[in-house]
C-alpha cells in the first residue's frame, strides 16, 4: 500500500478536477496538476460502482493500483498530484498488465522521468 502521506485528501479533489490538466488511456482518465511546493507526489485512486458492483472488488483494484504506485513513485516528477479514476476491464487484468498500464499511462503524460 502507499503511505498515508502520498495520497490525496478528500478536500484537494475540487481544485485537482477544476483546474488539473486530463489525461486518458484506454484503462484509466488521470487529472494532475502540479504543486507549488517541493516534496514528493500524492496519488488518489477512484473505482466507480460502474467499474464493480462489489466493495471488496472496488477495494481490490484500488489495492492493487496503490501497490504498483507505491513501486513507481521513485520514478514519478515531484510536486504533482495525480489522481485515477478507472474504468471498465481494469478488474480482468493481472497484476503484472496492471502494473505496465500504469507506467505506460504515467509516461504517455510526461509524469515520469
């Protein structure tokens, strides 16, 4: 799991989705916006209940894609904060995929170094 401390807290959602910029990729839509302070970056992951039904699905893929954050964070800019929101066929994939689509995503907006 990543740490408390790299996640978004609820009350920074309203600026990140006003005034963050919008990526997407076939799996996920990601807004990001960057921070005027100098540490490292905060994610936030959303399941819909369109995505699963099931809150021990939801809470599963959220697992899953905090973990392979936690695992690419040293490669991500600093001072961003970014937040995914899934979508549909995310719950079918393996672990391993997951984590590819993920970095591909991340790269494909020029949030990695």
């Amino acid at each position: 799991m990543l740490p408390n401390k790299r996640r978004i807290r609820k009350t920074e959602f309203s600026e990140l989705l006003s005034k963050g910029a919008f990526g997407a990729s076939p799996l996920f839509t990601i807004r990001f916006i960057s921070s005027k302070k100098d540490e490292k970056s905060t994610f936030a992951v959303v399941v819909s209940k369109k995505v699963a039904s099931s809150a021990v699905a939801r809470n599963k893929i959220k697992r899953n894609c905090y973990h392979v954050l936690r695992d690419l964070s040293p490669k991500v800019k600093n001072s961003y904060k970014i937040i995914f929101f899934v979508k549909k066929g995310v719950e079918k994939l393996s672990f391993k995929d997951l984590s590819s689509e993920i970095h591909s995503a991340l790269a494909r907006n020029r949030l990695i170094d």
